[in-house]
C-alpha cells in the first residue's frame, strides 16, 4: 500500500494555468476543456487559481465564474482545490464560503500578503476569522507556504497554533518554499497533515519524508510522469521506472523554467492543447516573444520524442 494515501488529501494536483480570451477574462471552456485533459492525464485533481492560475491578476466574480463553470463542465468539485485568499478577511470569506458550498475537497489559502514582516500573532487573527467567518465544520483549508513569492511564510508554530484552535479544518500545506527541509519538516511536525510539494522534482524525495504528493506548474504538461512517481515511490521492484520518471519531470521542469516560468507554461499548453490563445497572460506579467516560444516549442518536441522511445 502506497504510505502516501492515508492523508486527507494526496496525490499529483496540477497548479491549473488558466486560459485567458482577448479581452482578458477567463476562458471558461479552454480551462474546462484543459481539466479534464488534466485528469485523464493522471492527476487526481485540479489546485485552479492558484499562483499559476493568475488568480490575483482575477476579479471575485471571474474567480468565482470559473469554478462554477468548470463543475458545470462535469468536473467533480471533490477534485478541485481552489485557491480562495485575498488580502483581506471579508474576501477570502466570500471566496471560501463560495467553494465550500460548491462542494470542493478543500480551499488553498495564501496568507495575506501585501504587508511585509508580520508576526504569527498577525497570521493567526487573519486566519481565525476566516475560518470562524466561514462557520462551518465542513471546511478544510491547506495552507500555502510560498515565500519567495508572497514574502510572507508560514510556520511551524502558526501551523501548529491553527490546528490546535481549529481541529479538522487545518489539513495540510502547500510547500512551495523550494527546500526540502521546510517539507520534511512540516512532514515531520503534524501527524495525519498532508504535505504537498510546490516544485515538481521535490516530490518524490518528500513522500520518501513522510509526504502526500504534489501541486505543480508543470504537471499541466507532465503528469502522466508524476503519476508514475506517486503510484510507485514505496515500491523496490519499481524503483528503476520510478527514476526514470523522475528524469522525465526533471527536464520538463527545467525548460518551464528556460524563461519567466508561468508565460513558459502557457506557451508550453498552447503547443500541447493546440490554441495559440494560450499564450496570453495577465498583467503585470508579458507573454514570451515569438522566438522565444519557437526555442520553447524545438526543446518540447524534443522531449516528447525522448518520452516516446
């Protein structure tokens, strides 16, 4: 039995990139379209609008508008770990509420993070009143530690202080930190807390810490290798194919990041999905240059004819 699989939530969990039309609006029938490709690709589920989703470059409506289309569009909102935070408490209550009544398997929630320097008593308020604003027993939060972006972290004495003033609703974190050590050791730390890497090559070493699986940029690309990963980590007489996988997510991920990583992403999906329209992002960020995407596109039918032999 895979040891992964006893956490609340586990598995491969692809940090959706989200399509977007001329006008700069979502584009709810590429993103539907692009979940289910996603899932039968081998993920377990969708973590949309997120860091790779732009969700912050969204309104409240779009945000809200795009999970309720993509369940319309026949994905099951228990595989579905929405991004729900703001800035502020009265958002992220709106946007937490919206999914929970929407039925998702839990919401990702960022700490605010336009102040810098905050204390844990600051984070501990910001959270309680989301989580008491909510008012539910039915909420389950995994919190996202991403400090290279949002300058603001989180630790293991927040983490343990939540868990122990809301029992059940704490579930686990998104560790996008980039060091192994801060998963191991939130790992380490919590009993029945799932782990979650936020880089794709740091998976396979955090479930062999004690781990749950992944929310990834790349597996927007790749998780049929992730899959491979998870499925077989534990298992010695795998161990030879679990590497090889290992190697194909390695490369992959080292070409997303051949340029700013998220416009890589997209015009990575816009040769996978065939429509160009999935180049464009939102501002502040700028879409690669045509000769850009061209070097992207070579080295992507490059891999894929390795992952073919």
């Amino acid at each position: 039995m895979n040891p992964a699989t006893t956490f609340p939530v586990h598995g491969v969990f692809s940090a959706a990139a989200t399509p977007v039309l001329a006008d700069g609006a979502p584009d709810h029938e590429s993103f539907a379209s692009h979940a289910r490709a996603l899932l039968a690709e081998g993920c377990d589920g969708i973590a949309l609008l997120g860091t790779t989703g732009e969700a912050n470059s969204f309104s409240l409506m779009q945000r809200r508008q795009l999970l309720e289309h993509v369940i319309a569009a026949g994905v099951e909102p228990k595989r579905l770990l929405p991004g729900t935070s703001q800035t502020n408490v009265a958002d992220t209550v709106a946007l937490t509420r919206h999914a929970l009544d929407a039925g998702v398997a839990a919401s990702v929630v960022l700490p605010p993070f336009y102040y810098k320097g905050v204390s844990d008593e600051g984070l501990f308020r910001f959270y309680a009143e989301v989580i008491e604003g909510v008012a539910s027993d039915s909420l389950r939060v995994v919190l996202y530690h991403i400090p290279p972006i949002a300058q603001v972290g989180i630790s293991l004495e927040l983490t343990a202080r939540l868990r122990e003033a809301f029992p059940g609703i704490i579930i686990g974190v998104k560790d996008s930190s980039g060091k192994l050590e801060s998963m191991a050791a939130f790992a380490s730390a919590f009993e029945n807390f799932a782990v979650l890497a936020g880089a794709d090559p740091l998976m396979l070493p955090l479930l062999r810490a004690g781990g749950a699986g992944c929310i990834t940029s790349s597996s927007n690309l790749i998780a049929r290798h992730l899959r491979v990963v998870f499925d077989n980590w534990f298992d010695p007489q795998k161990a030879a194919e679990v590497e090889a996988a290992q190697g194909r997510i390695n490369a992959w991920r080292d070409l997303s990041n051949a340029y700013v990583q998220l416009p890589t992403i997209k015009a990575m999906l816009a040769k996978r999905r065939g429509h160009d329209g999935w180049t464009r992002v939102r501002p502040p960020l700028v879409e690669l240059t045509a000769d850009e995407i061209a070097t992207v596109w070579a080295r992507m039918g490059e891999l894929e004819a390795a992952d073919n032999v």
